[in-house]
C-alpha cells in the first residue's frame, strides 16, 4: 500500500511532547539486541517495502487511466518516487543482514488481495483509493513507528512522506465533485468501502505475524496494550473522516 502524509495526518511534534523512553530512545543497535524486537521490525520493514513496490506499480497502471498527458507526467513522477522508497527500505534490510525479498513475501498475498478486491472502476477512483486507503495504512505505521528506536523510527517516517499524491487528489477530486455533484455520492461509498477493507487488512497483516502483534499489546518495545490499540484504531478513523472532508465527501 502506498503511505502518504497529508495536512490532517502530519504529526509535528511539539515543544511539551514528553521525551522517548525504553526501546523509543535507543539506537538500533541497542534495541535490536532482543531477538523478538529484531524480528518485529524485519517484518515491520518487510510490509512496508512490499507496499511501497505495489504501489509503484499501481501508479505506473493509474496513469493510464489519467485524461491529460499532465496527469500522466504527475502520477508517473509520483511512482518513481515510490520506488526510492522502495528501494530505501530494500537496501537497509540488506545492512541489517535481512534478504528483502524474504522479508516482504509473508505479506505479499495479503496487500495483493486488498488491491485485488478494492481495484479502482476509473480514474477518480483511483485516486480517492490513493488518498483515503492508502493513508489509513500510513496513519497506522506512524502509530507503530513511535515505538520503536531512533534509528528504525527515523527511516520508516521518512519514507511514509508523501509523494505529493495527496494534495493532487484532493485538487482533483473536488474539481471533478464541482463540476458534476452526483459523482460525490458515488465517491463516498467508495471511500466507506476502502476504510473497511483497509482495516480489516492492517489487521489481518498484524494477527498473523507473532512478533509485529506482540510488539503492539506490550511484549516487546514500549508497546501498546489493549485499551491503546482500540484507542488508536480510533485515532485512524477520525483521521479518516477529515480526509473525507478535505475530499468533498460526507464520511
């Protein structure tokens, strides 16, 4: 899945945010230490590559959709950009001793299933997909990241940055909205539909991987217990439902 900040999601931190304690304010080579904890994040990075190569390639297939040759040179810029990422994430599995490759297959089949079933009909489409879908998955990693060390922090906000798909949908989107209401109706029952299926995926992802769902109930870095967990997916929907807004759409 493609991972993008948006002005509603961007977290800045502030001056009286409390400073990082536990795994949070280590190195990796400090927190990865314990074996639980190296393996959480090996398929923390793992997920994340894989999403951003998907994403590379759902762009490349968008732009075809794109009705100007602008539109085109946008999303093509925009999938390149993905890619770096991709390769950012790849390159420091390998310094970590990790082949990506293996890191990335235990969730190829998920993040293959989710584009399958929520496989865009057009063009505006794709893009709500893109700004709503893919940045629940966003919201959802920026959540993990604040626990883990420095370092593994550090990369994985870098390359959830958006790519500038953001703000290109959201112009897109509310022109196209404008200038033809009745396609706002359809467009929010799509975005309902992708908050679902969005979910359920993150969810699926972390259930099956012992390591990733021990680190979020508290096993293993500062993680979060129960209550935390439903109070975040919370956070993610509220998230959810100002992107709604920015779009035009009623959540």
């Amino acid at each position: 899945m493609r991972f993008m900040e948006t002005p509603d999601n961007a977290n800045e931190a502030s001056d009286e945010a409390p400073a990082p304690t536990g795994i949070a304010a280590q190195d990796w080579v400090t927190a990865s230490a314990e074996p639980q904890y190296r393996a959480a994040v090996v398929d923390l990075l793992g997920a994340l590559a894989y999403g951003e190569l998907a994403a590379f390639e759902r762009l490349a297939e968008d732009a075809k959709l794109a009705p100007t040759l602008g539109d085109k040179a946008a999303l093509a810029k925009m999938a390149s950009a993905e890619f770096q990422h991709f390769e950012t994430l790849a390159d420091r599995l390998t310094a970590i001793g990790e082949d990506p490759t293996r890191a990335m297959e235990p969730f190829a089949k998920a993040l293959d299933d989710f584009h399958r079933q929520t496989a865009p009909s057009d063009w505006l489409e794709g893009l709500v997909k893109a700004y709503v879908g893919d940045s629940i998955a966003s919201d959802f990693y920026r959540e993990i990241a604040a626990r883990l060390d420095s370092d593994t922090r550090s990369l994985v906000l870098a390359v959830l940055d958006d790519t500038g798909h953001g703000n290109f949908a959201v112009e897109k989107v509310r022109a196209a909205i404008e200038a033809e209401p009745r396609v706002g109706g359809r467009l929010a029952l799509w975005a309902r539909r992708l908050m679902g299926e969005a979910l359920s995926q993150a969810q699926r992802v972390v259930a099956d991987r012992d390591a990733l769902s021990t680190m979020l109930v508290g096993g293993v870095a500062d993680g979060f217990d129960l209550a935390e967990v439903g109070r975040m997916f919370s956070r993610i929907t509220e998230a959810h439902t100002k992107r709604m807004a920015a779009l035009g759409l009623a959540a």
